[in-house]
C-alpha cells in the first residue's frame, strides 16, 4: 500500500522533497492499548501539521507535547484508499511566499496599487 502511495505521489505535481505523508487510520490505540477511534480527516485541509517530537522512549510521554511542538507542514488532502494524509513541508510554503514577495519588490506594481509591506 504505501508503495502506492509513494508511487502516486511520485507521479503527482508534487515532488517528493515538498511533501510529508502520514497513515492515517480510523482506529488508533492509547496509551493503555485500548482501541480508540480517531477524528475523521473531513477539514484538516489547510491546518498544521505539528512536530510533537520522539515518541520512542518512555520518558518522552512524560513531557508536554503542546511546549514541544514545531509547525512542520500545512495539510493538503487526504488519500482514503492509502489511508494517507498529505501535507506541505513548512519550509517549501515559506520559501514561496519569499519568492513571491522578493518578485513583487522587483517587478513595477500597476498605477492605483499600493505595495504591501
């Protein structure tokens, strides 16, 4: 499956190095290993994907996730049949609004038009 994925993402306007993949499943298990039923993906587009940082080691849990975490993409769509949840590295959005912004510094702004600073 996430050969698939990986494939169609391969195949997209996307390149590889611009995007996080996540599996997003419709169960989840806590912390006491019970089953839990996650949130749906329905309005994720457009949020943030948040870094939590090393879950791998017990003492991670004991410190506060929400003092740690670092915006890492902005959400873009959701692949049900990949169980996939695709987003934008941070850095691809922010390098493009710098070019952007470096592009209207340089290129004259039509009569009537203030430059927004």
């Amino acid at each position: 499956m996430w050969t698939e994925c990986r494939n169609w993402l391969l195949n997209s306007v996307l390149p590889a190095a611009t995007t996080n993949f996540l599996r997003f499943e419709k169960r989840s298990f806590a912390g006491d290993g019970a089953c839990e039923n996650t949130f749906g993906p329905r309005g994720l587009s457009g949020g943030a994907l948040l870094d939590s940082g090393d879950f791998t080691s017990a003492e991670s849990y004991a410190r506060d996730p929400a003092g740690s975490a670092l915006l890492a993409g902005m959400v873009i769509e959701y692949h049900r049949e990949y169980h996939a949840l695709v987003s934008v590295r941070i850095d691809t959005v922010i390098n493009g609004i710098r070019r952007i912004l470096a592009r209207r510094r340089h290129t004259p702004l039509p009569v009537g038009h203030q430059a927004i600073t």
